[in-house]
C-alpha cells in the first residue's frame, strides 16, 4: 500500500496486511482518561498485541487498514511518532518527584521539551533521554538528546546512540539551569537541522564534524 494510502499514524507489520498504531504519551506518562481509551478500543477491537515500548510508550499491534481510524476517534490521542524524521520521544525517569535518588524534576523538563520539539522536522529520527540523577535510568548518554541532573542542575549531552553502531554521548555542559539546559538544546538541535545530512543521526554527525566544531557553534 502506498504510503499516502496508508491510514494515518500506523505502521505497517510484517504480514503486509496489518497495522500497529503508537499513541502519543509525553515523558511515558498517561492519563487515565487515555488509560481507559487504551483499554476500551483493545476490548472493542480485539487488538490481539499491545507492547510497551522502549519510548516509554504503548504500541497496539494487529489491527486491518480499515479500522484504525476508528480506533483513533475513539481514543482520542494524538499519534506517537515511530518512522517519521523528527522527535520519536522523550523518555524520563520518575526523578524528584517520587524516586528517592532523584535530584531534578525529569519529568518536567521532558514534558516541557517534547512539547517544544514535537513537529519540528529533522534530518534524521530524534529521542531524548531525560534524568534525574547522575545514575542515568533515562539513558541519557545513548540518546541524541540527553540530560541528567545533580544537586547544582543539569548536565546536557548530544550525539549518543544505542542502534547498531553504539557511541556514547559527549556531555556539552554541566551544572546549568533548567531554562539554560533548554535554550542550549534548541540551539544544538537548530544547529543540527541546518548542518546534517538526510537521515543523518547526531550521532553519526558528531562522528563527521567532530565534537570541538559542534561546541564552538552551540555553546
């Protein structure tokens, strides 16, 4: 099926005849509301698979071309992004808001910056990985974007990546305000959309430019 026959926000699965859908769920948290639309259109459709994803996200898996925009009606969410070029995700660990390791509000600032990020169009596919305490539980050194925080606020990192050709993220800056680690983020991603080749992850972009230029332009 051509993509733009393709029903909106599915993926198609290996059989060539069903769909997987991944609604949006900002820092991997859900409201009950959506909770229970999840439940509903599992019951009313007989979705056969519903996976947690590695995004912190719920993916439901098995449903024909015909009924998933009906079950988006129903749930009423908006559609998580799984192939397209742009932000997939931020993954956040609970961070000061329940963990007792927790130092920073990891939660807060992911939701902040899917929101900041989500529809801006990128040369390759984006996660972010946010944490509230140098033990890294968001995978903030894997993922393109991340941060952890420690008592004096957050370290940033960029150009991690955990695929097939693994590379740990260099740290960008240390100790900086939670509205510091945000604008210098917009910064390193605009630097990134404007410098990197199609599909080219951070990752593979810090390979090719190296770590001093990128800094010498962001910071």
């Amino acid at each position: 099926m051509p993509d733009q026959d393709k029903p909106r926000g599915a993926i198609l699965q290996r059989d060539k005849q069903t769909y997987a859908i991944v609604p949006r769920m900002p820092a991997g948290l859900i409201k009950l509301e959506d909770l229970k639309s999840i439940v509903n259109v599992v019951e009313k459709y007989d979705i056969p698979i519903v996976k947690v994803t590695s995004g912190h996200r719920m993916a439901l898996v098995g449903m024909k071309a015909e009924v998933v925009d009906d079950i988006w009606q129903d749930l009423k969410m908006d559609a998580g992004k799984a192939t397209e070029l742009c932000l997939h995700y931020v993954q956040a660990c609970p961070g000061n808001a329940v963990c007792k390791f927790g130092v920073q509000d990891s939660l807060g600032i992911g939701i902040e910056l899917e929101e900041l990020f989500t529809g801006m169009d990128m040369p390759a596919k984006v996660k972010i990985g946010v944490s509230g305490c140098s033990l890294c539980c968001g995978e903030s050194y894997v993922r393109d974007v991340g941060l952890f925080g420690k008592k004096k606020g957050w370290t940033v990192i960029f150009g991690g990546n955990s695929a097939k050709r693994p590379r740990i993220g260099d740290v960008i800056a240390k100790n900086i305000e939670k509205q510091e680690a945000i604008d210098l983020i917009k910064r390193a991603l605009e630097y990134y959309v404007a410098n990197a080749k199609k599909r080219e992850r951070t990752a593979r972009f810090i390979d090719r430019i190296g770590i001093d230029e990128f800094k010498k332009s962001v910071l």
